[in-house]
C-alpha cells in the first residue's frame, strides 16, 4: 500500500484525542504532556511509513556524478 494522507490523518486523530478537550489541570504537568503529545505525534508517523512506504531502486539507468549505476534492482519496504 502506497502512503495516504487520509490513513495517517485519522490514525494521528485517533491517537492524540487522549490529549483533546482537557484542562491543563487535568493533564499534570503541561510540559511533560507537549512533549508525550509530539512523540506521540512522531510514532505514529514512523510507524504509518513502515507499514506503508514501497521502495523500488533500478539497478541500471541511474546516472551518478562518477557516470552510469549499475547493479541490481531492489523493492522492499523500511523497518
């Protein structure tokens, strides 16, 4: 599956909507929460890229600085 604006959209709303229409006084310490709300923000980003991005490298046709790249093509996905 390709990336999709639309899946991480309501994967990241999904997620951070424990932080959602609290008072500050119900979360504790408001720094420690701005910074679980951004990790928050960041995993759920890391992990929607290792389920999501296809990589697809030509082994030939390329053209680097030294001339033509040759070598085997790959796909795969991140982990």
């Amino acid at each position: 599956m390709a990336l999709d604006k639309d899946i991480l959209g309501t994967d990241l709303y999904n997620e951070l909507s424990v932080f959602n229409n609290k008072n500050i006084d119900e979360l504790g310490d408001i720094e420690d929460k701005r910074l679980l709300f951004c990790k928050k923000i960041a995993e759920v980003f890391i992990e929607h890229l290792k389920a999501n991005v296809e990589i697809n490298i030509p082994g030939t046709g390329l053209i680097a600085p030294g001339g033509a790249v040759t070598g085997n093509s790959t796909t795969g996905t991140i982990n």
